[in-house]
C-alpha cells in the first residue's frame, strides 16, 4: 500500500476548528485516490478525549501528543511534535488548514522537513499518484497549479470554506496513539488570549459579508451595516479607504493587503471597486454592490447591482430582510 | 539593537495581472514595482525599534538588479545599509531556496531581531519568516499588529480567528509584520532621506560568498513547482435591479433574489 496521508488537525479552545474536518474530509478524498490510508495529528491540551472527532471524518489512524505546553499556539513547540509525528508516519502527503495558526505552522514545517509547501489551497488534484494544488496568487488575481516531483512529500494548507465536509459518520472507529514528546522549554510565549465574546462573526469564517466603504462618508454612518448584518447573520468588513481613514479597524479590511474572503454573499456597500478590494473578494459566490455611481467598477463584478443612494437604501434593504427572516423562522 | 529586515519587491498592488505566453509567468514588463507592502510595515517597525533602542536597521533581499529601487527606498525611510543577493543561480528557486539564501544572510549580520512581512503580495506565499527563523533555529512570533522590545525580548500582539494574542519572544528572534496601512502608518521617505540614501552602504552578494551552493537552494533543490496559472474564473455579468421600481421595491426584489434565486439568505 501507498505511503498514507496525513492531516494536522488544529485544536482551539477544547475542540476542533472546523476547517480540520474539512481538510479530513479532503484527507479522505486523496486517500481513496491514492488507494492508501488516512492517519491525523492531533496536538493540544486535553486534546485525547476529543482525538475521536476526527475518526467520523474518515481518520483511520489518531496520533495524539497531549501537553500542557501545546495548550496555546507557539510556533517553535508545536512544529517540533508535529515534524516528530510526521516523520513517524513516513505520509505521502501532509495537508492542514490555512487557519491564522494553521499556515504559520505549516511554514515553519516544511522547512523542518525540508519539504515543499504551498499555502492556501482551493483545490486538490491527484493524477497518476501525483498531487497538483491550486491556490490564488496576487490575492486572487491569478491562479497557480503547482506541483511536486516524484518521491516529494507536498505540505498543503487548504484554505477554510473551500473544500466539503463529508456528512460525518458515527459508526466508525479510529485507533488513537498516544505520543509522548519531550519539549524543551520555549523560547517564545504566550502572554495572553483575549477572545472576542460579543459573538461577532470573523470575515474569514462568515458566510456572509457586508462590506462599507468611502461612501460610508463616516464612521457613525457603519451603525447602518452593521443593523444589516444583524438582519443577515453577517459579519461586517470595510474597503482599504475606509480603513486608512479610520473608520474601521484594521481588522476588518478587506483587499489585496487585508484579509482575503470567500463567503457565500458579499454585499460591497459604497464601495468603487479598486482592483486591489476586487482582488479580496473576488472570490465570493455572489456579490451585490450598492453604489450611487453607475460607472463603479465593483458593478462589473456584482450578480446584483443597486444604482442607488445607499443612506436610502440600506435601511429599506434591513427592513426587508428582517421580514424575509421573521416569515423563515 | 542590530535590526534586519527581510525585504522583497513587489507589483504594486493596483497592478492588473496578465499571465505571461509561457503561461507559467505573469507579463512583467509594464508593473509598476512597490516594497512589500507587508515588508514596508517592517522597515517601518524597525526604524520606530531603532529609535527607541538606537542600533542600526540592515536591509536584505533576493532578487534582481531592480530591487535596488525598493531598497534604496528603504535607506531613505532612515534604514542603515543594504544588502541584495542577485545571483543568477536563484532563478527559478522556491520559497525554501530562497529563505535559505536570507537565513545566511542573517547569519552573517547577526542581528538581536530580524523583522519581515508576513507575506508578500505577490505570490501570498507567506513562508518566507517562518522558514528563517526554522533555518536559523530561533524562535519567531507572526502577523504583528503591534511590537515592543525591552532590548532581552521582544512582545507582539497579533490577531487570530475570533480573538487576538500578546506573544514574547527572547531575542534574537524573528517578527513577522502583519497589520495594515493604517496600523503601521509607514513613513514616506523625505528629501534630505532621499539624499542621504544614495550614499548609504549597499552591498551586492552572490550565494556562493554567503557559503551556499546552488544545489541546495536554486532552482534544482526546488522541492514545489508552478506549473501552469489560470485566471480567476469569469463571473457572469449580473444584473441591475432597476425597472420602475422606488427604493423600497428594489430592496424587496433584492431581497426576493437572494433569497430564491441565489438562495444565500
């Protein structure tokens, strides 16, 4: 049988992301492909009790290495007991997902390893046992299939909400090995974690983005998006122009420099559309752009464009969407 | 404090991206070439250190003759000196080849702190840090938003999904720049910056000097290849929800075709 493929599943906060199921799932594709087996690291604090999540996404095999000194994201730490594991399973191919934590990790990796990495996948091809990746280059401007050579072991880090979860079974049973490390003490800490707990959706995750940008004409006016979002379960984002005028935080941009997303519906709110803002959310499923001049760019890039003053038609929007939402439920 | 900053040069980031006859490239000849502008935010990080610590800020890049521009800018921001490894070997190299080639770099200057972009804008490779901290065998601590040294360590903050984290590091260590425009309020260069620039130290370097043979870091010990490059995919024009319709029409018809036609809310 083929070398297996191996998954680094990432573990926040007493359970796994998201993502780490998809990159199983995707795990699981290459592995019936390549007719081989699917093993997973799992690294954390407390991280044994919950290793079998990953067994209903396909995981045959759990390598766990439980330590209080992975409970928090060190970038030294972690890549030491993730090479130890990898080099003990000899994988064909090594995927992970491109989280904040996720494509850090995965960089420090493949240089631990010696190995070839490509960061932020799309998609993943296996042709004659050989794996090609694509991933966005310039933001999304381009698209780049890359490969490795025979004999190489590729390090891919796939992009969150772009590869399907597989419906998880129950039934199936993965075997977990529990793997001691020694780790030395680090020279780099974690001081402290504050998380967010106003519920406030992150614009990479969200499946749904409303966006403002210099029409917004001011920080007070964002209030109007953000009742939007509210009516929409949406999380809220801002142009680079809104950003450097400091109406938003920095957090919350957008573009070529600032985060790049792919959620369902993207909703671009006073926004012209500079090719470094398309290049950010290019990728979206369907875009909507509200914008008072027809001649916006973001125009030729929405399914569904508003020539309209937005400070009108933002609130009749809300108030429609609130009706649709109160009919749903 | 000795500083360096890893510094690449980029198309600037309102360029259109045309993929090249070889359909492996992008067409270069008409980019208007930046710095980083991820790596802009560590010159920036590393004069406001330089500042605060006194010391000096070294500059290092791979690349060809044009990144002489991007540096010389960066000697006019106030940075120190230069150095550019152009080394036709290079060519064709991959990340970890070319993270081998600054990792030396560094070595030579041993520096207390190395700071760099978290990725660059053109490729989104976002390896390049973490791959020299890992040669080098130090610790490093990515995508700052914000940065404080005590001269013994250094402590960032960076944000991560849903949260942000306050992070330390002993030196020397390596910062990875993450952030905005509006974070790190890059400087521009002045005049007199300008001036002063053009007689500061640049130093052109070849692998072989920093001790580094093309076999393991040009393009043969290339261990992941570009092989072909798509466009984005076309998006069908959509459609203007106009007809005769006020406001409050429009949105109930927005609304209406997201819901039933598209079937995203």
């Amino acid at each position: 049988m083929a070398k297996c493929v191996c998954v680094i599943a990432e573990f926040h906060n007493g359970s796994f992301r998201r993502a780490s199921f998809e990159v199983a799932s995707e795990g699981r594709r290459i592995a019936d492909a390549l007719g081989t087996s699917l093993c997973a690291v799992a690294l954390g604090a407390g991280v044994a009790g919950k290793a079998s999540d990953l067994g209903r996404y396909g995981v045959e095999k759990i390598y766990v290495a439980d330590d209080s000194a992975l409970e928090s994201y060190v970038a030294e730490t972690h890549v030491l007991a993730a090479a130890e594991i990898v080099k003990k399973c000899d994988p064909s191919v090594v995927l992970l997902p491109a989280s904040v934590n996720g494509k850090d990790l995965a960089a420090r990796l493949a240089a631990r390893l010696d190995a070839g990495l490509a960061q932020d996948c799309t998609r993943i091809r296996c042709e004659n046992a050989l794996i090609k990746a694509k991933r966005p280059i310039f933001a999304g401007k381009c698209f780049a299939w890359c490969e490795w050579a025979e004999g190489e072991m590729p390090i891919i880090s796939c992009r969150p909400n772009t590869m399907d979860c597989i419906t998880p079974g129950g039934e199936k049973k993965a075997e977990v090995e529990k793997v001691d490390i020694a780790l030395p003490e680090a020279r780099s800490r974690v001081k402290s974690i504050d998380m967010d707990t106003s519920g406030k959706v992150e614009l990479t995750e969200a499946e749904i983005i409303v966006s403002g940008g210099r029409g917004m004409k001011g920080p007070e006016n964002f209030s109007m998006l953000e009742d939007l979002a509210g009516a929409l379960g949406a999380a809220v984002g801002a142009s680079r122009a809104a950003v450097d005028a400091g109406w938003r935080p920095h957090s919350d941009q957008v573009g070529q420099t600032g985060k790049v997303v792919n959620p369902n519906l993207y909703i671009a709110v006073g926004i012209s559309g500079a090719i470094q803002h398309l290049a950010g959310m290019g990728s979206s499923k369907f875009i909507v752009a509200v914008n008072k001049d027809s001649e916006a760019p973001i125009f030729s890039k929405a399914d569904y464009g508003i020539v309209e003053d937005l400070f009108k038609f933002i609130p009749a929007f809300t108030e429609e969407a609130r009706k649709l939402k109160s009919t749903c439920s | 404090m000795r500083i360096v900053v890893l510094l690449k040069q980029t198309p600037d980031t309102e360029s259109v991206v045309r993929i090249a006859s070889d359909n492996k490239s992008i067409v270069a000849g008409d980019l208007k070439w930046i710095i980083n502008p991820y790596d802009e935010f560590a010159v920036e990080a590393a004069l406001r250190l330089k500042q605060e610590h006194g010391g000096t800020v070294t500059i290092v890049s791979w690349g060809p003759q044009r990144v002489v521009e991007a540096i010389r800018t960066a000697l006019a921001m106030g940075a120190d000196d230069g150095v550019l490894i152009d080394d036709p070997v290079l060519e064709g190299s991959d990340s970890l080849g070319g993270a081998k080639v600054l990792a030396a770099a560094v070595e030579e200057l041993k520096p207390d702190v190395v700071l760099c972009g978290s990725r660059a804008v053109d490729y989104d490779e976002a390896q390049r840090g973490a791959m020299v901290a890992e040669l080098l065998g130090w610790p490093h601590l990515a995508l700052a938003v914000a940065l404080h040294s005590t001269g013994s360590t250094v402590t960032i903050e960076r944000p991560i999904e849903g949260g942000k984290v306050v992070m330390e590091a002993d030196l020397p260590a390596l910062v990875t720049l993450g952030g905005s425009h509006a974070v790190w309020k890059p400087r521009y260069a002045s005049l007199p910056g300008i001036m002063k620039a053009k007689k500061k130290p640049l130093v052109m370097k070849k692998a072989a000097e920093l001790g580094l043979d093309a076999s393991r870091c040009g393009p043969a010990a290339a261990r992941i290849r570009i092989m072909s490059l798509d466009p984005p995919p076309e998006r069908v024009p959509g459609r203007i929800i106009d007809g005769d319709l006020d406001t409050a029409g429009k949105a109930r018809e927005l609304v209406r075709a997201l819901h039933e036609e598209a079937r995203v809310i």
